[in-house]
C-alpha cells in the first residue's frame, strides 16, 4: 500500500512539473523523449535481428566445430586401431604368445625386435605391451611411463577388456595401470588378441598414446573466446584447453551431440558436448560470439545514415513546431492577457491564416459577444430592480387588505356574529401566514399552522366532514422549509380523496426522523389512486397547476435534487405523500428549544387521538 502511494505521488509530481512547463518547453521534452525511444527501438530490432541469426551462426558453427574435432580424433584412433591389428597378425607376436614358455630368452627378444618396428612407425605412441595369460608381457616405449601390475590384473579391469571380445577400449592411463612421470599422463588403448585360427584369446594388448594427439585436434580451434575439455565416459578429465574455471552447464545426455545457448546482452554463449563414436571419448565446448562480430562495415554505414536522417527529420519538426505554433502562440496568450485587466478588447496581431488564426477570430467573436452580454445583463439588472420597486409598492396592498378584514371582523363581534368573527379571523391569519412578508422560506410550525387555518376555514365550508391529526416532532419544528409545500397536498386529499369518498375521513400530518433525514407525511383514507396515476404524476415532465406535480418539482428545485418524495396508495383505502428532506432540512432551527417545546404543543404533538391506517 505505501509503495503505492509513493508511486502515485511520484506519478501526481511528475504531472504537475510537465503542465508548469511552457508549450515550448513541453514540445522540446516531447521530441527528446521521441527521440531516446525511437533510438531505443532501433537498437532493440538491430539487436533482435542480429542476434538471431548470431543464435544460429552460433549453434552451427560450434556443430561443425565439434564435428571436426571428433573426425581428427577419430582419425588419430583409427591410425592407433591399425597398428594394433598389425600388431596382432604378426607372426612373431603370436609365436610369443602361443609358447609354452613366456620367458623364453631367445623368443622374447625376437618378439621385442618386431614390437620395436611397430612402435618406430609414429612418434605419437609413447609405449607397447603385448601380455601373456600366464603374466608374462614385453613391453616397447619411453621410460617416462610406469607399469602397475597389480591395477592391471584386477578384476574389474579384466572383465572389461575381456567384454569387449577383441574389440578396442581406451582409457584415462590405462585406468590406473600405467602412470606417468612429471604429470606425463597417457591414453591407454586396450584390446583382447585373439588365435587367428581358433578365435580363442591368447593375449592383451596395451598401446599407451600420449594425450597431445588430442591437443592436436583442437589446438586450431582454441581461442580467447572458444575453449574445449576433453573426458572419459566416467566423466575423468583428459585435456582442457582455454577452459578456465568454467562450469558445464549442460547436462549430458544419452544422444551423441547435445548444445544449448545462453543469451548474454551483448554475446551468444554456447555450450555442446559429443560423444565421439568409438572412442569412449566426451569433447565438451564453450564459446562465446559477440554482437559486433556480426556486424559488417556496410550495415554499420547503413544504420549510421539511418540514424542522421532521423535525427534531421526531428530537428525540422522541432523548427517547424517552434515558428508555427509556438511562437505564434505566445504571441496570443500575451495578446489575450488583458482580458485579466478587465479590458475586453479584440486581438490585433498578425497570424497566420490557419487553425491558430481561427482560434484568433473565434477569440476575437467571443470578445464581442461578451461584450454584448455584459450590456444585457446590465439592462436585466435595471429591469430587476425596478420590479423590486413595484413589489415593494405591492406590498401596501396586502396591509389595506388585513386591516379591512380586520375592521369586518370587529363590526361583526360588535353585531353578535361570532362565528363570522371566528371565520374572518381565521381567514386573516391565513392570508398574513401565506404571505409571509415575501418571504420564501418558513418553519414547519409556520407551515403546520397555514395548514390549520386552511382546513379551519374548509370546515367552515363542508361542515364536519374529517378529522385532521398533527403528529410533529417537537425537534423539527423550527427547521426551516421552502413555504407552501404542504397546502397543495392537503388541499389534494381533502377534494379528491376525503370528499370523494362520501363519508368522513381522516388526513395525517406526521414530521419525524428516519435515517439521518427529515420525513415529512400527509396522510388521507380517501378514495387512493391507481398505480398509473402516481406513475404520471412522478414521471411527467409536464405540470400547469399548483398541485401535487409542481410542489414536487418546487421541492426537487430548492434541495437540488437532494430530497426523496414518495406516493403510496391503495384505491378506495387510503394515499400517503413521503417527503424525505436532507438532514437539517434547509437551515438550522431559529427557535430555542423551550420555545420549539412551546410550539409544538400549539399543534398537538402526538395528538391524543390515535388512528390506525387499517
């Protein structure tokens, strides 16, 4: 979550510098980043491309590497295996091994003579041993090599040799039966002889081969970035060459040739092993191709040109930009600085005839209409306040009119007609209420009691026809209210539901709290309304009366929407309207609360009379 918000204010600081920023200054961040991202990918498709064909160069190249390698050795074990078949037609080798006596004196030199003229063929074998079955051996070579018998003879060698059935084997120093002076470490090749004529084995022949015939193989391959190491088939290390601290990092599989490449930034590393066929030799290699070992002088002339034509192509559009946009939008904004000097006055430089000389013109036809309605609104506030000079002169008329009600109320108190008196009296606190000096906003005690002259004075006109209850919320009543929001709606459940009805009836009023909101209730158990009448009445946009449609939207306007107003109904059982005010309704009370208490108690708070909507 912190990282989060730091980023987010990372992201908010970084907004807030690039919109500070001039529109040049903008445009010139916009081409560099342009730049630096089209450099970018350039660089990234020069190097996708090139690295794949690197990848395949590499992999290819480094299999015929391998397999060029494999064939030299190959070659020089091939060379080993015939000498050895010349060794085991010989005549005189056989005589010796066939002998009864294996120390005979005058039979070993002659067999030592021949083993001699073999081994004076090449100068890459370091010695011959030709062993008897009874333990007897000659042996030809360099002192440079000692013969342990006892690792010789061993069982687990033999059984190997002998498994072969004539068949030719090589080992790490003869698998520990011969060992070198001064490190001179050999490659021991073994094979069982067999009697020409009765394929039966007579004897076992040991050729030790100095290892520089596999340096040989590999010594014009080798390199600062390619390297090689040579092992037996029980993993014994023969020769390493540029091979370093290196790990192999390619498992070795049972398939003759296995390779893998690494991708390195700049490089292609690759890593193989072979098994070399009939050898019982492993050649592992590394190496290592660079990028720029790809790249030829023609295609780095071409991406350079490239890159400058870009590069110009940018700086044009940077020039461009700058003489015809930016420029000449400054030249505006200056221009147009003005206006905050309270001078609404037209622009009158020089642009050019394109979208900015638009913006110039419809800049300019702005300023004359604003103008024009800077006049009219004078002209309105004239008007307006020579109509609150008539609506102050109206105001007289209305003192004249309580006044004469007043007089015809005393003269008929004076003539003994009370219940006149009464009705002119009612009649003139409902007229002083509804007027309310102009004012458009009352206390739902204020409008509780508009309510009650209004239905006093209906039931001096109908008689005894309903009952009307006042359930009031003694902490509401000094909340304050748009006027005239509740006679519509009595007035409505008096005429089209109490007198509809044909018998006496009941209208509610209840204000309350419910959920944080003022919920303010006319109630009636006339004759209800069918579920299409409350759709009209709450979905039409159309409303000419005074009635239930305009208080709604006279409510709607005054809490800007901010209010809830609900028609609940069951025909010929009863209707409720729901009026659900914000919070404090639409000021605070102005009333202390021992007056609220007061107050309340003049409308009858939780009337003793109680009635049930069943």
């Amino acid at each position: 979550m912190g990282r989060r918000i730091r980023a987010g204010r990372k992201k908010a600081t970084w907004n807030n510098w690039f919109s500070e920023r001039k529109l040049q200054q903008k445009m010139q961040i916009i081409f560099v980043a342009i730049i630096i991202v089209f450099a970018g990918l350039i660089l990234s498709l020069y190097q996708f491309v090139i690295r794949m064909n690197l990848k395949q160069y590499a992999l290819q190249n480094n299999k015929d590497t391998m397999m060029s390698i494999g064939s030299s050795v190959q070659a020089k074990i091939n060379s080993t295996n015939t000498l050895s078949k010349q060794i085991m037609i010989d005549s005189v080798i056989k005589a010796y091994l066939n002998a009864q006596n294996g120390q005979d004196i005058l039979l070993v030199a002659q067999a030592n003579r021949a083993i001699d003229e073999f081994f004076s063929i090449t100068e890459e074998i370091e010695s011959i041993y030709v062993f008897r079955l009874d333990g007897n051996y000659i042996k030809i070579g360099n002192e440079t090599i000692y013969f342990e018998a006892d690792n010789f003879w061993r069982q687990e060698l033999q059984e190997a040799i002998w498994a072969r059935r004539g068949g030719y084997m090589i080992f790490y120093n003869g698998k520990g039966a011969f060992r070198g002076k001064k490190e001179t470490n050999v490659l021991t090749f073994y094979r069982l002889i067999n009697d020409v004529d009765t394929q039966k084995p007579i004897g076992i022949l040991a050729i030790n081969m100095n290892k520089d015939i596999l340096y040989d193989c590999i010594k014009d391959f080798s390199n600062d970035i390619k390297g090689f190491c040579f092992m037996d088939e029980e993993g014994e290390v023969l020769l390493e060459k540029n091979w370093g601290n290196k790990e192999y990092q390619l498992e070795l599989g049972d398939v003759s040739y296995g390779q893998e490449g690494k991708n390195r930034i700049f490089s292609e590393e690759v890593f193989s092993y072979y098994r070399i066929p009939k050898t019982g030799l492993i050649l592992l290699s590394y190496e290592t191709i660079g990028l720029l070992s790809m790249v030829t002088k023609e295609l780095s002339v071409s991406i350079l040109v490239i890159v400058c034509f870009v590069l110009a192509v940018f700086l044009l559009l940077s020039y461009t930009m700058r003489r015809y946009v930016t420029r000449p939008l400054e030249k505006l904004v200056t221009s147009m600085g003005e206006v905050k000097q309270g001078r609404f006055h037209r622009v009158s430089i020089r642009l050019p005839d394109d979208e900015i000389g638009q913006l110039k013109d419809s800049y300019n036809q702005m300023m004359v209409e604003l103008n024009r309605l800077v006049e009219e609104l004078i002209d309105k506030e004239k008007v307006i306040q020579k109509a609150e000079l008539d609506i102050l002169q109206e105001q007289i008329k209305p003192h004249f009119l309580y006044n004469t009600i007043d007089m015809i109320a005393n003269l008929a108190l004076e003539a003994g007609a009370e219940p006149v008196f009464e009705a002119l009296e009612t009649l003139g606190d409902f007229y002083r209420r509804f007027l309310s000096k102009g004012s458009k906003e009352v206390t739902i005690l204020e409008e509780i009691d508009i309510v009650r002259d209004y239905l006093r004075l209906q039931k001096l006109r109908y008689g005894d026809i309903f009952d009307d209850v006042y359930e009031i919320d003694k902490t509401l009543v000094g909340v304050t209210v748009p006027k005239l929001i509740l006679q519509p709606l009595v007035e409505n459940s008096l005429y089209h539901g109490i007198r509809m009805k044909g018998e006496k009836g009941l209208i509610r009023i209840s204000v309350e709290k419910a959920d944080g909101m003022v919920c303010i209730s006319v109630y009636d158990d006339g004759v209800g309304m069918r579920p299409e009448t409350i759709k009209d009445i709450l979905d039409s946009r159309e409303f000419r009366s005074f009635g239930v449609k305009g208080t709604i939207e006279r409510i709607n306007y005054y809490y800007r929407q901010n209010c809830e107003v609900t028609i609940r109904s069951e025909i010929y059982r009863y209707t409720e309207v729901v009026i659900k005010l914000p919070g404090n309704g639409g000021s605070r009370s102005r009333f202390p609360e021992n007056e609220c208490n007061a107050l309340s108690q003049q409308v009858g708070i939780k009337a003793a009379q109680e009635w049930s909507r069943d």
